[in-house]
C-alpha cells in the first residue's frame, strides 16, 4: 500500500470531497423531465428560475443555491467557495429545473382544481345534462394528461 506524506492528506481529502459532491444535488427523473416537456408543449409550465442564470449565478459563493432558493445549501458552499464552484454551477441548474417542475405541478393542479369546479358548477346549475358533462370531464381530464394527446372538442 502506497504511503503518502502527511502533508499530502489534505489534498487527497480535498480531491475525495471535490469528486464526491461533484453535482450532488438530485436531477429529475426522466418520466418528470418528460411531463414537464410536455407540459412545456401546452403551454401550461412555469419557469420561476431560468437554469442557465441559475447555473451563471453558482460561479459565485453559494450563488446558484441562493438564486434558486436553497439558502441552507447555499450557506454551506460559502464556506467552501472556490471549491464549490465546481458543484454549484451544476447544481444550480439541476435546483432550477426541480424549482420549475414543482411550479409547474402546484400550477397544472390548481388550472385542473378550478375548471373542475367551474364544470361543477355549470351541472348544479343545469346548464350540463348528466351525458354534457362526462363529455366535458373527459376532456378535462385529457387536457391535463401529459400522456396523452391534447383533448379536441366535437364540432
């Protein structure tokens, strides 16, 4: 087994750490990373962080943590800037797609939640006969369907 001096152990450790947190934040998932392209497609995502700013931002202590609104996280690379910088730009993208996915969920939930409603609504009221409105939660369910293709309406 090879020896090192012990000077040298500080640069090993720092090597191991920078190796091992190289990119640690989690990504999405590919069925995610394809709902949210989808959701993109339709028009119904939303972008609350921009990942490339995300990613410019982690050039600087904790940046891409902080912009993306992981405050504890960017903290913690503050302290071990520059080092970080080789995690935190790449991080920083992955913290901003997650950012946007989750928006973009919370977001398609309450569209789906209100027209839902509003189709409720429209049978307590009797402007939907019983068939009308199965119809119409149909469409409203493949409108929402990521799966799916776009819901057409009957001419």
């Amino acid at each position: 087994m090879p020896q090192f001096a012990p000077t040298s152990m500080p640069l090993i450790l720092g090597l191991v750490c920078l190796v091992g947190l190289q990119g640690c934040a989690a990504d999405l998932t590919d069925g995610q990373k394809q709902e949210l392209e989808a959701y993109q497609s339709r028009g119904l995502a939303v972008e609350e962080c921009d990942e490339t700013t995300a990613m410019w931002w982690g050039i600087a202590p904790g940046g891409g943590s902080f912009y993306t609104g992981r405050v504890g996280t960017g903290a913690a690379d503050v302290f071990l800037w520059p080092v970080s910088i080789a995690w935190e730009t790449v991080n920083g993208g992955r913290y901003a797609r997650i950012s946007n996915y989750i928006a973009t969920m919370r977001n398609v939930s309450m569209l789906r939640a209100s027209e839902r409603d509003e189709l409720d609504e429209k049978l307590g009221r009797g402007e939907l006969d019983a068939t009308a409105y199965e119809r119409e939660a149909l469409l409203l369910i493949r409108k929402y369907d990521v799966f799916a293709p776009p819901a057409e309406r009957d001419s």
